[in-house]
C-alpha cells in the first residue's frame, strides 16, 4: 500500500498546489488567462487522483491527504516562491506528516 500510496499523495500535492500556484500567478501576479486555466486544468486532475488511491474511504483519503498538503505547500513556497519556513512552520508540517501516518498506515481491526 505504501509503494502505491505515497506517489500518488505526491502527485496529488504537484496537482493540487501547482493548480492554486498557477491561478495565484494568473490573478494576483497578473499573468492572465492562460496561467488561470492551466491551473484550474491541474485543480481538476487533483481530483481525479485521489481517487486512484488504493484506500477506499474517502473521508479518510482527503484527511490524510490534508497533511501532505500542509508540507507540500511549504515545500512548494520554498523551491519556488523564495520562502523560509520557521521552526514553527517545520514543526506543523511535521505532525501533519505523523497524522498522515497515523490515518493511513496504522494496521486496522476487522
């Protein structure tokens, strides 16, 4: 699970904050259309990715997706956008990652 799983969470993180990404730069960086629609395109796909996890509840997908959306978007500040997290940040993004664990990974009764 973890092999199919992971790389998916990733792909939905490039999904997810490339699309918001590039609808902030078509909006507040005044880039135009084009950045806004290949952002609601990548939105779109976000979509449709997390249905491919191999996890059927969906409640549970979209929590535990949260948390990589947390890290991912500091990660994404940093490598594109100049940012540096403090500790503080580091340290969120780190229990948002132990909850992906937790909610995804943990072995399950029943």
């Amino acid at each position: 699970m973890l092999a199919r799983s992971i790389p998916l969470f990733l792909l939905a993180a490039l999904c997810e904050i490339g699309g918001a990404w590039l609808v902030w730069q078509g909006v507040r960086e005044h880039r135009g259309w084009i950045w806004i629609g290949a952002g609601v395109l990548a939105l779109g796909a976000y979509g449709f990715v997390a249905t491919l996890q191999p996890d059927a509840h969906f409640g549970r997908i979209l929590a535990a997706y949260g948390g990589v959306f947390v890290a991912g978007s500091l990660a994404w500040g940093m490598a594109l956008d100049g940012f540096r997290p403090d500790r503080w940040d580091v340290t969120g993004a780190l229990l948002c990652l132990a909850g992906v664990a937790v909610i995804m990974y943990m072995p399950r009764g029943g």
